[in-house]
C-alpha cells in the first residue's frame, strides 16, 4: 500500500460516493441508473479506442463480473428507493470489507498480517457501528426490507470487487478491463428502461441528463482507480480503505439531504481512520 496506491483509493472513495449521491437525488431510480449506466458505457467506448483488448484469461471474469454488477445495481436502486441515503450507503458498504477479506483469503490466497487485519476490522466496525446508529437514531421500527437490500448490495460488492481483483490482474490491461467492463453492464439497464418506458423515455430522461452522464463518468474514473490499485496491492486492505466513501457519504447526506450528521458518525469517522492506520502499517 504505497501513498501512491492509498491516495488512488481515497480519490476513488470521494468519487464513488458523489455519483452514488448523484444518483440517489434524481427521484425516479431507473432513469438514475439508465443515465448512469449510459454515461459508463460511452467512457468505456471511448476508452477502447486507445487501449489494447485484455487478455483471453480475463474475459471470464469480465462476464462475471457485468452480471454480478448488474445484480449490485439493481440492488442499489431498491435499497436506494426504500431508504435513505446516510443509512442505506452505509450499510452496503461496510458490508464489503469483511467479507472481501474471507474471499481474497479463500480464492485469492492473500491472508492479510495482523496489522491489516486489524485495521480492516476496526474501520468495518466503525461503518457497520454508523449504519446501526442511522436506524436506531431515526426513532422508529427499522425498515427491514431497506436493510436486507442494503446488505445484499454489500454482498454483491463483496463478489465483484474479488472477481475483478482477479480479472484485471490477469488482462494485462486495467484500462481495457475497464473499457470493457463498463460496455457489458452499462448498456443492459438503458436496454431494460428502454423497453418499458418506451417512446416516453427520451421525455423523461431529458431534465436529468447532464447530472446522469456525469454520474455515469464519475462511477468509471472512481472504479478505474479501484481496478488499478488491485493490480498493486492486496484486496483487502483496498476495499477496506475505500469504504472510507461512507464518510464522504454520510456528510453528503447532512449536506444535500438534510440528513443528520452528529457524534456517532465523527467517532465513525475516526474508527476509520485508525483503521487505515493500521493497514498501512509496516511492521
């Protein structure tokens, strides 16, 4: 984890968590997400042009990786639709850590030291501790169907992020992977709105636009980053670090959303950070 590495990831953490924002502020989820996912796979066809294809060893992951990611969105959008945004982002992200830590050990052979290992748990603590605290502190029942969805998509995160560890390293190619990536699952979302929206979708799409397509290059500059960074340090400890989005996110939603942003989510904040500590810690 060199500071080249953490600062990648930490840009990326930024990033993600404004086009999620982007994204969750436009009402109707699948014009969201059609215009996010349109957005992604013009990147990715611009990409294309000046990048080699990946290898041949990395398509199966590709594939599995656009399914999977079309599951993550699809995920995403209802939990986005059921909940609010300072409760839903964090739980689907604090979700990931952990279990990416189980997959990489089990698939991937990385078993992180004692430092990292600390320091993954500690910051998963913290933003599964932020997430308990924004159902808890909303003073009614929690809305079980908004959290399970939550907790698929972090499962679905937990997947794509172990499968594209092991594709992109095996492409030769990051940014081809990426270019690729993002034409096979952003195009299938617009494909199904298309579908049932009909001649009223161009309508409908018109007013949000400009804030879709720039989610949509967002989302592939933040997960461009990611793919890079797994090229270059172990699994783990990056989807840990950039999990440090639920920050970004949380004070995104006391911002824009007049969500509320108090104590518990500044000693999250600060788990957080000591976590990081930990995972760069060398010895």
């Amino acid at each position: 984890m060199t500071p080249l590495v953490v600062a990648a990831v930490l840009l990326a953490a930024v990033t993600h968590a404004s086009w999620n924002a982007i994204a969750h502020g436009i009402r109707d989820q699948l014009l969201a997400f059609t215009l996010v996912g349109s957005g992604g796979a013009l990147c990715g066809a611009v990409l294309l042009t000046c990048t080699p294809v990946p290898a041949a060893a990395a398509w199966p992951y590709l594939v599995a990786s656009a399914v999977l990611h079309i599951v993550y969105q699809a995920l995403l959008m209802r939990s986005f639709r059921l909940g609010d945004f300072g409760q839903m982002y964090p739980i689907a992200r604090g979700t990931a850590p952990l279990v990416v830590t189980v997959l990489a050990a089990v698939f991937v052979h990385e078993l992180p030291d004692a430092w990292a290992l600390s320091g993954v748990a500690l910051a998963s603590a913290g933003l599964v501790g932020l997430a308990v605290w924004g159902i808890r502190g909303a003073g009614t029942r929690p809305h079980w169907p908004a959290i399970l969805a939550a907790l698929a998509t972090g499962l679905s995160i937990a997947a794509y992020t172990t499968v594209d560890g092991l594709g992109v390293r095996a492409s030769g190619s990051p940014l081809g992977y990426i270019a690729w990536l993002m034409i096979l699952q952003g195009l299938v979302i617009p494909a199904y709105a298309l579908a049932t929206r009909r001649r009223r979708l161009l309508t409908e799409l018109r007013p949000l636009a400009v804030r879709g397509v720039a989610g949509g290059v967002l989302s592939v500059f933040a997960y461009g980053l990611v793919l890079w960074a797994q090229t270059r340090a172990p699994l783990a400890p990056i989807a840990a670090l950039r999990e440090s989005s639920i920050i970004v996110g949380a004070a995104i939603g006391a911002l824009f959303f007049k969500e509320r942003f108090g104590a518990p989510r500044i000693a999250a904040a600060g788990l957080m950070v000591v976590g990081i500590g930990l995972m760069l810690h060398t010895g």
